[in-house]
C-alpha cells in the first residue's frame, strides 16, 4: 500500500511526496479504515488507527479531498 500528496496540478509544475509502499496487517473483517490530519505543519495519515507516516509542509489552505482507489 501507498499514500502520496500532490500538487501544482499535472503539468511540468506538478510535484508530490510520499513514503513508497508499506504492509498493512489483514484485519478480522477484511475492511480497513483509513484517515489523515491536516494540521497547521502538515499531514498525518492513518491506517485502522495507526500512523504509517507524516510528511511536513506544504500545507494547502484550499478545499481539498482524499482519493482512495
């Protein structure tokens, strides 16, 4: 599994970063529940409530939303 933030759009100005992949544990029903913080500094991002990793800045003050797929 892997998480990443983008951003600057898709163009030659587009930038991202993420921690590459990671193992999530198999859970009792097969779901997984997943979540992220913005804060102030950054983001946090969650995997059935544990972090697997944080990236700092940038931090958009725009409307955003998360794509799972």
């Amino acid at each position: 599994m892997g998480n990443n933030i983008h951003w600057n759009g898709y163009g030659k100005d587009h930038e991202h970063k993420g921690p590459g992949s990671f193992e999530i544990s198999g859970t009792p029903d097969g779901f997984h529940t997943f979540g992220m913080y913005l804060g102030k500094y950054g983001y946090i991002f969650y995997v059935n409530g544990k972090e697997p990793w944080r990236v700092y800045g940038p931090v958009s003050d725009t409307k955003q939303f998360i794509l799972r797929n």
